[in-house]
C-alpha cells in the first residue's frame, strides 16, 4: 500500500513538472497581439495589420534603425526618447515579456 501511494505521488510530481517545463513560452510576435501593438502598428512582412497604419509607422524593418535592444525596452517602458519623441503607450507586461517583444522586434528587417 506504501509503495503504490509513493508510486502515485511520484507519478503526479512527475506528471506536473513535465507539463510546466514543456509549456510554450510565447514569441514575440504572440507577446505583440496579445499587448494589442498591433491597434496603432502594422508589420506588414509579418502580415499583422493596423486600423491605424498610415497614422503610425509600419515596424517590419524597425530592426535596421540601430536600435540597441536595452534602449528599445526603455522606450517603450517610457524612460528614454527616440527622435525626441516618447512612446505613446507604456507597455504594461512583464520585462521578461518586454525583451522577447524588443528582441523579436530587432529582428525584423528588410
């Protein structure tokens, strides 16, 4: 009776380690429609549109600007300026989230 009861909590253990360790974490591109990024901006090489996408820049190429990933989690966290311009939305996940979204960001280029 013992062994079948430890059998069974091992199982269970096991069971939900497995499960926690296998679960997807999200891209970028997931962390960008779930923060709703895409209301205001479209990325068309992604194929993800805006409504409002001639009122704010297209970020398909965002990663040919220069941007360093540490000053593009700070704009959009609004602590810094780009162009003497801060970002509009302060973006309101995790920072684990916020630099898979810059990193993910970065790599879209031409």
């Amino acid at each position: 009776m013992k062994l079948a009861k430890t059998f069974i909590a091992i199982a269970v253990i096991s069971f939900f380690f497995a499960s926690f360790i296998t679960a997807e974490e999200p891209t970028g591109k997931d962390i960008f429609l779930n923060s709703k990024c895409n209301t205001c901006h479209a990325i068309a090489s992604q194929s993800i549109t805006s409504k409002q996408a001639a009122k704010y820049p297209d970020l398909s190429t965002v990663g040919d600007k220069g941007i360093a990933q540490a000053t593009l989690v700070k704009y959009l966290k609004k602590e810094v300026k780009l162009n003497d311009k801060s970002h509009p939305v302060k973006f309101k996940g995790e920072d684990a989230q916020l630099n898979v979204l810059a990193k993910w960001l970065l790599t879209l280029k031409k």
